[in-house]
DNA sequence: AATGAATGAGTCTTCATTCAT
DNA sequence: GATGAATGAAGACTCATTCAT
C-alpha cells in the first residue's frame, strides 16, 4: 500500500519534472531565437503545448524561467567542460578536445551559443549576475586547471592562466558565432586547426620541427 | 546682407547637427546601460533634458535611433582603428598600438562597449544587419592589413589573417568586457603585456632569447 | 459525461459569443455618438464595463471592431429589408411597408442611422468597401426586385429600378436622419404619407381618383 | 499722402485675404479626401505651401478652419441655388435648372460634394450645428419657394414644401455620391432626366399624354 | 493542477498648438 | 507677420500576471 503510495508521488514528481523540462526546452529555443524582451509567454506556451497559465506552476515569472534557461545552459557547458579537463590526457589534448568538444556542443545546440550571447544585461542580468558569475568563474577554473598542469610539465609559458582561460572561451564562442552568422558549419576542421595552432603559437611564425 | 543669411541658415543647421548629437549621446549612455528593450524613450528624453516628441523630429522612431547610436558607435570605432592601422609603424608595433587605443576607447567610452555586446537579435537586427556586417568587415580588413603586412616580413606566420583578425577582436573586446564586470580598470598594464604576448605567441613556452 | 463536456463547452463558447455581442453593443452605441476617430478604446471599455485589453481577445483592433459594427448593423437593415421585400403582398404594399419597417427600424436604433451617415472615408473604407458595397447592393437588389414585379404588373412606370432604389435608400435615410437632428420622431404619421405618396407620385398633381 | 496709405492697407488687407483664401482652398481639398480627423495641419500646410504656424495667423485653430472651409462650402451651394431660384423661369424650368446647376457644381467641385457626406457630427458639429443648420435652412427655403410657386400655379401638388425640398437635396446629393463612388461621371444625361421624371412623377406609370 | 480569459500598467507614436527667432 | 522646432497630452496596442472555473 505504502508502495503504491511513494510511486504514485514519485511518479507524479517524475511528471512534474518533466513538465518543468519540456517548458525549460521550449523556452531556450525561442529565447536563443528572439530574446529575452521579445519572446512573450504565448509563444513559450505555444511551443511547449501548454496554456500559458501552467507555466506560473513551474516557474516564479517570465524572469525567472529566462535565468533556468540560461543556469541550466551554462550548467550543460560547466559538465562537458569539466568531464574533459578532468580526463587522463596530457594537458595539450586537453585543451585540443576542450575547443572540439566545445565547437561539437555549439553545433548540436545553436541555441545554447545563442543564448550566451544574448546575455541581455541592464537590470535583469544584475539579479543573477553573482549566479552566472559563480557559473563563469566555475568554466575559468577548470580550464585554468589543465593550463597550470601544463605549465608545470614545462609544456605552456608561464602565463596567467585566468586570462589565458577565459581569453579561451571568448575565442571559441567568438569564433562559432562567427561561423554562424555566415551560416558555415560550427564545427569544421579548418577552424579547429586555426583555433588549435592560435591559441597554442598565436600568430607569431612556429616552426614545426622546434615542437619536438 | 547674404552673408547674415548664410550664418543664420548654418547657425541653424549647426544647432540642428548639436541637438541630433546631443539626443544620440543621451541615448548611447542609456541603450548602454539598459539595452534597446529596456530603455524607453521617456528615459532618452529626459537625460537629454528634451520632449520626447522633440526625438521624432531627429529620428523616425525608436529603432531608428537605437541604430544610429550603434552606427555612430561602431563608426568612431572603425575610424581609431583604421588610423592606427595606416600608420608608419611596423606591423607588430601597430597591433601593440591596437590593443592600446582598444582598450583605450572602450575605458573613455564603457557605453560603447557594452553596446557591441548587445548584438540585439531577432526581427531588428535582420534590417540592419548588412550594415553592421560591413562595418565589422571593414574593422577586419584593416586588420587582417597589418597581419598580411607581418607575414610578407616573415614576421607572423601563413595564418589565415582574417580568422586572426576576427579573433582580436574577440580577445580584446571580451577582456574588456571582463574587466568590466569584475570593476577593474579596462586600461591597465597586466591586461595589455598579457595581450600582446598572447596574441603574438599563445599560450606556448616563448624564449625570449629566440626571438632574435 | 460526454454531456456535461459539451455542455461546458457551449456555454463557453455562448458566453465567449455573448461578450463578442456585448462589446458590439456598446461599440455601436458610442461611434454612433461620436464618430470613428473620437471614439476612444477606452470609452468603449467603459461601456461595455470591460477592461481596454479585453477587447482585442474579440477584435483585431479599433478599424476591426469598427467594421464589425457596421457589418453587423447594414446586416440588420439587410434582413429586415429582404423579409419585407419577400413578403406575399403586392408591390406597392411592399413599398409602403418598406417605409415603415425601416423607419421603424431607425426610430428603434438611431446609433444605426447615424452609422450609416458617417460614410468614414480614406484609406480605411477602402479596405472594407468592397464588403460594405456588396451589402448596399444587396439591399438595392432586393428592392429593385420590388418595382421590377410592380412594373411588370403596371402599377410603376418604366424606370430604372437601379436608380430608383437607391432614390428610395437615400429619400428614407435622409428623411430619418432630418427628424433626428431636429429632434422629432423619426416614425410618424405625416413623413410616411408624405414619404408613400412622393416616391410613387413626385410632386405633380395627383388625382385620387385617377387611380383607379 | 494718405492715399498711399491707404492703398498700403489695403493692399496688406487684400493679400491677408488671398492668403486666407489660399488656405482655405487648400484644407477643402485635404478635408474632402481624407475627412477632418485624418488631415493634419502640416498637410494642409505643404499643400498651401505655407508655414504650419502661420495657419494660425487665419484661423483660430483646426476646427474653426473646418467650419470655415464647410461654410465657404456651403455658402457657394447656397448662392447657386438662390441665383437659379430667383430666375425669372416658370417652376418646372427652376427644378430642372436647379438638378442641372447642383450636378453641375458638384462635378466641377467633387470635394465639396464629399465634404457635406462627411459632415463628422459628434462633439465637433454641436458646436457648428447651428450655423450649418441655418445654411441647410436658407437652402430649403429657396427651393421650397419654387415649389409653392409651383402648387399656387397648379403645376405641383399640395405637399408639404420643406419636406419636398428637403428630399431634393437628398435625391441629388445621393445620386451625386453614387456616381462618385462608382466612378461614374456626376453630370451625365440619364441621371439628369431620371432624377428629374422621379423627382416630378415619382414611380408610378405616367402618361406622357397627360402632360399637356 | 491546468486552463485561458481578463486585466491594466506601460510604451511608442502622432499631432494640434505654442513661441522664440 | 511668417516660420518651424519644441512641446506634451492623448490614444492604440501589447503582454506579464492573476484568478475563476
């Protein structure tokens, strides 16, 4: 009887839960496309076959879904970012599966890249500033990780890894917007090469035999 | 007696460019602080002390004004940029001068450059779109110069210059944006050497030594 | 059970029609008053006790609402013309009650009559004027079909049926319209024997007895 | 001495008239087409090729511009019909040089035709209502005179005159209107005798016989 | 819990009117 | 007297949020 019981709960949590996703997913798409001021609520609910009152149950208001879009966006970057800087590699393939995995993850979801640069500030985004902030500083540390390892192997100069770090995330986001707005394929191999060999040599001439 | 004319007539017309100029730099300050959506035109009127009816004489409506303070903005941008481009200097010299006048625009100017993060999206931007594709594309060309300039002089190597260009871009103005937010001056020492030296040599151990 | 769903459903949908009708109603009311453009949304929501944004869950906008008020009114003198023109009774019994229905009509909804003075012009009656003269040419065809029958009969003269009917709108909507602005009643005795005997006789010398 | 002077003022005098005039030729135009609420000042200013401000110089404001304009209107529809009036020709000849003088003066003159359809009542007319009443009154009295010259003559039966006249105006007007609108020409032979034969004999069959 | 009709505050935009030159 | 830039009141329309069913 108890069983019965704790399943119907679970599974009336379960429903809940993916309620709450199906609204997150609807609204990330039209968010990315239109942004934030220009989406309404009707078009959310359109999209997630829903009225438009059901939503106030999953979400506080219209600003409150904008910023679980965007934790659970930038939640996504901070867990395949971090799965890589935390593998048995050698801190360059680190950093080469860092730009493929990153570029792989932006082809497969235009509208999480969107999303990051339509990072409409003004008043809203200081509400969740610290959040996203928190979030950021997360992305920096673990790529700035895998850069400190490499530079105790003697393999990267010994900059400032932070800078170095984030200089990193604004080049492959940069560049997959780039590549987007030209309607080019986000993950290519020429791009890769480039943002490869860039970020290692930048545009200074590197003579390939010295690697070794 | 033709002359009186004359001043009166420019009088007027110079009075005409002032107030045009003086509602585009009310507006840049609070489309920066605020984005396009949240700004309204109440807001614009009053910081520049006008009727708000009186912006209709200079600008079709909101849109319109919204993209001739970008067009302005990006303008000013284009032209530091060229002239820093077109100097006597050698190539490396003038991307060191880039940096500086960069960050240097973007410390005198905040608003402008958060205003070129808010690439505003969705139906607006469509129609302004091929102009500010040209103006980007023409910051990119000066660049991508001085890069090509580099390489004939063996002194970059065969990069594609306008990824490297469209990548300055990308490291400067996000290293601006992050001292932004983080309230540390957007000009400062460590952020220009860590500039120069990444952009020129990336991330890779670089013996001074080497170089000559 | 099925029963009560459809039940639910009909009288939501009577309802949604009743409020459609109620907003109607009182948007007829005040442009007949006032006129298109100085009649305010904000009036009419006033009337129908209703708030401003309500009004577009029914209608379009101001021009759509407007429009529909004129359609339903003409659609009403349509009717009552038609079932008039219909009638068993010989032609000029159907003229005589032609009269009478619509000056009857009138006297009952004066915010008709006064409608359909305020011919609204320019751009907006382009849009609707196709719709609007298909239903004035309803109603001259239905009374055309009334003389055409009396001539065949040879009780009218060879006239142009077209012509005369509109002679026939104009002289009854005129007639109305002068009671009204000189506040008498638009249905008496004395204007629908005036009204009779002139449409059938002119002004010339009529001998009763000649009738027959 | 003086008579310069004089000459001056007056010449001043007669070109304040002219230029009175040249607006109110202007608005009549811009009224006619577009209705009272849908002209602005400044297209009536463009069309005179004047200043917006010095309007009001002539006018007290729009509205009183409007009466003007509708009065000058109807002034001249008024001494037409009076002059036709007056003549020395028996009735008969009157009425059917008044139906030929109106479609005349319309077709010459489609704007101020459409001017007195769109005679916007609501708050605006009670204001004029008065005076414009009076103007429609003298109207009907000239003609009603005809008529009762007519019925002294035995030419015209015993009707009531105002009531007659009154369906006079709203047979030519209408019938004017229809053209307009139908893009017909407003002065052309089958209306002329239509309306005159309606206008004498009504409906019903008569014999050409009979006349004489 | 879901629905979607109702609400009304908030904005852009127009335009009659004023007034300094 | 003429000008036309400035003004600001007024109005149409949108949409986040609420709430009765």
């Amino acid at each position: 009887m108890k069983k019965i019981i704790t399943d119907k709960v679970s599974r009336k949590e379960r429903e809940k839960l993916a309620r709450r996703s199906e609204i997150l997913k609807a609204a990330r798409r039209i968010f990315a496309e239109k942004g934030l001021h220009e989406t309404t609520l009707d078009d959310i609910a359109v999209k997630a076959e829903l009225a438009k009152g059901t939503i106030y149950g999953y979400f506080e208001n219209k600003d409150d879904l904008f910023f679980s879009v965007l934790e659970e966006a930038i939640g996504n970057l901070e867990n395949v970012v971090q799965k890589t800087c935390q593998s048995d590699l050698p801190p360059q393939e680190k950093m080469l599966n860092l730009v493929k995995t990153m570029l792989s993850l932006f082809e497969k979801n235009e509208d999480l890249m969107q999303l990051m640069t339509r990072n409409q500030p003004g008043q809203l985004m200081h509400k969740m500033q610290e959040k996203m902030q928190n979030h950021f500083k997360n992305l920096i540390k673990s790529v700035s990780g895998v850069l400190q390892e490499g530079i105790r192997q003697g393999l990267f100069g010994k900059i400032d890894t932070e800078k170095a770090a984030a200089a990193f995330f604004n080049l492959i986001h940069g560049n997959a917007m780039s590549s987007f707005w030209n309607k080019r394929k986000i993950y290519n191999k020429e791009d890769l090469e480039f943002m490869a060999n860039f970020y290692l040599h930048g545009i200074s001439v590197y003579d390939e035999k010295e690697k070794k």
